[in-house]
C-alpha cells in the first residue's frame, strides 16, 4: 500500500543514510521502523502471541526446564 506522510527534514536524512548504508530501499527501511514502532506500542499483541504459543505447547510443567531455570537463577548475580 502507498501513503503519504510529514516527517522532519532531519529524521528524513537520517533515513535516507541509514537506506543507502544497509543498501535498502526507504520504503524498506520506513516499513521496518513503523513495524518495531507497532510492536513495542501494542503490548496486548504481544501477549495474545505468547498466550497462543503457549496454549499450542500446553501447561504441562517439564522437570528438565524446572530443574535448569532454578541451576540458573542459582547460579545468576541479582
């Protein structure tokens, strides 16, 4: 889909220069930013994914994982 938008002068520089160094187009590079920017802004995305990923490996606990975490956490500098 095409749109059209206002953005700053200097955003737009800094764009185009991060386009030309990554050797990608400004749509993509434009396109990649508005998605991390929807990403971090609709947390209940997030969590739904998560809840749905979860719901396919089911809730049963695994006592390998457990027993791993806790050695982690043992071992970890908090």
């Amino acid at each position: 889909m095409k749109t059209a938008v206002s953005i700053p002068d200097q955003v737009f520089e800094q764009a185009e220069r991060l386009a030309r160094r990554t050797r990608k187009s400004r749509s993509h590079v434009f396109s990649n930013a508005l998605r991390e920017y929807v990403g971090r802004h609709a947390p209940d995305e997030v969590t739904e994914a998560m809840n749905r990923v979860c719901d396919q490996v089911g809730a049963q606990p695994d006592r390998f994982v457990g027993r791993a975490a806790r050695q982690t956490l043992e071992h970890s500098e908090w």
